[in-house]
C-alpha cells in the first residue's frame, strides 16, 4: 500500500479486506484477497472514505452514503438517511442503521436494508456508469502561481513551486500548458491588517522594553477550478502575531516574526500534493439516490 490508509473493512466471510488511501482531493479503493494476498482490484474515488462496509460480493458502501461497484470501478449509487443512527459494523452484507419514524421522528426502528435495492440494480444494470475524471493520467492542466511576495531569502520562490508542480505532473504523464479547463492555482497575498502588535521580552513587566509592530498577514492558498467554477481549496492564513519564539543574537523582534511567518508560508506550499484524479462533482454520485427509511428504501435516478 502507498498512502495513509483512511478506512478497512473485512468482508463477512473474512476472505477479503478492502482499504481507502487518501490522495489530494480524492481517494483509492482498494480489496486486497486474504487468502493468496494479491490485490484483486484498485481504482479511484471522489471521497477520502473514512468508512466502509461490504454490501456484497461486488459492491462497499463508503462514508454509510456512497456504493462503489468493484467491477465497474466506480461510484454507482448514493444512499441517504434522516435522523438515523449508522452502525459501524455488520454481522453480515446488510447495512444496519436506526431510522427515526412518525411526525416527532421519537420512535427509532432498526432496520437492515440490502444494497443495492432492486431499483438501484435495475438502473445500474440498465445504463452502466463509467468514471468521468476531468484529469487524470494523459489529460492535461494549467498552473497559475499569484504571488504578490516572494520569502525574503527565496526571490525564486514562486517560480520554484510551479516548477515543483510541473515536474510532479511529468511525473504522472499530465502534460502542463495554458489554456486548459482543469486549473492549478497557487496563490500567496501578503497584506497590513492596519493593526498594531505589542511586544516585550519574556519576564520583562508591563510596558517595559515594549515594542509595536504592524500586524502583517500572509494568505496562502491551493486552488482547483474546473472552467472557472472552484472544485477544491486548501488555505491558510499567517500573521507574524502568531509567532512565539526565541531570536537569534541581534536579531530584531520584528525579524523574528518575520522569519518565522515565512517559514510557515514556505512549509505550506512545499508539502503541497497536487492532485492527479479529479472528478466530475455531478457524476461522482453515480446514477441515482436512495433515501433509507424503517419500511425499505425509495429510490430515485439522476
């Protein structure tokens, strides 16, 4: 296995186990046979998967919500519930779950449902959905770097993170140009809140050796955008009145938390995955939903 493992559930015949792998903005299915330890199959999800349940020879449910088929390699359908309460594990391939039942939704009815529901299966079966990734292996992105600042001992900085980013993609056989619908943003704002910060040396008193500085803050952020519309984002905000530290000999208080401001700033982006798979949010889902009640399921298609 390569990557933090999110989530494992063993299949209740206890011959196989499956796992998620978190990725950047996605995750990876994987069922692993534990009787030869060979992998029997791996794809991609739109979801970390922090949970799942086998529902059948074929199918796992992910996050008590999302079925993925193992032959189809795909999410397939999507399961909903009003106030219930999920169970983390089963005795067997049904999906175990309390639904709350009248007008009050007081009364709790213990429930096992088989999934997919014979409609589900109907539609699935019918019209077989395939993954519709906007990037992955062969497709090509576009990279954006908007930085209005540069780290004070790095002048190079941003032209190196986007060189960083081109090098990841090769990598992975994307390809790098303009103009593309898929776009990789990295964006850095440096900017004056208009607030002053006071300071003094540990174990001075009060307004002793007390000195102001301008509250500066640093906005990082890592930015997905699929035709202009904003699939993901990771951000960060750093203000130099965050920084609690020791100063070099002859170092300013001023220096320090500026040293210390870019270092975060310059951590953040250098452990910066970019993300290789990305997914169609509409077709993610797959092709329906079910709403879970204490009588069975209704089921609708997309």
């Amino acid at each position: 296995m390569n990557g933090k493992v999110g989530a494992a559930a063993f299949h209740p015949n206890g011959e196989k186990i499956a796992v998620t792998l978190h990725r950047t903005g996605s995750g990876m299915l994987q069922v692993w046979d534990l009787k030869t330890g060979e992998l029997e199959t791996e794809f991609v999800i739109p979801l970390i998967g922090d949970t799942l349940q086998f529902t059948g020879t074929q199918t796992i449910l992910v996050d008590h919500a999302f079925l993925a088929d193992t032959e189809k390699k795909t999410i397939v359908w999507t399961y909903l519930a009003k106030n219930a309460v999920r169970t983390e594990r089963s005795p067997d391939t049904r999906y175990w779950l309390s639904v709350g039942s009248g007008l009050s939704n007081k009364k709790q009815s213990i429930t096992a449902l088989q999934l997919p529901d014979a409609k589900a299966v109907k539609a699935i079966e019918a019209a077989p959905p395939k993954p519709s990734l906007l990037l992955e292996l062969g497709k090509a992105v576009s990279i954006q770097v908007n930085f209005n600042k540069n780290p004070p001992d790095q002048p190079q900085f941003a032209q190196q993170m986007e060189a960083k980013i081109k090098g990841y993609y090769a990598l992975n056989k994307i390809e790098v140009r303009p103009g593309e619908p898929v776009t990789i943003q990295l964006n850095l704002t440096e900017s004056s809140t208009g607030r002053q910060l006071k300071f003094r040396p540990f174990g001075s008193s009060s307004g002793s050796n007390e000195v102001t500085i301008p509250e500066v803050n640093i906005q990082c952020s890592f930015v997905v955008i699929h035709n202009g519309d904003e699939l993901w984002r990771d951000e960060f905000d750093y203000s130099n009145g965050s920084i609690i530290s020791f100063r070099k000999k002859g170092e300013t208080i001023a220096e320090r938390l500026s040293r210390g401001q870019w270092s975060r700033v310059s951590q953040f982006f250098s452990n910066l995955v970019p993300p290789i798979h990305i997914f169609n949010i509409e077709e993610s889902r797959g092709l329906g939903s079910s709403f879970m009640t204490s009588s069975g399921v209704r089921s609708f298609e997309r």
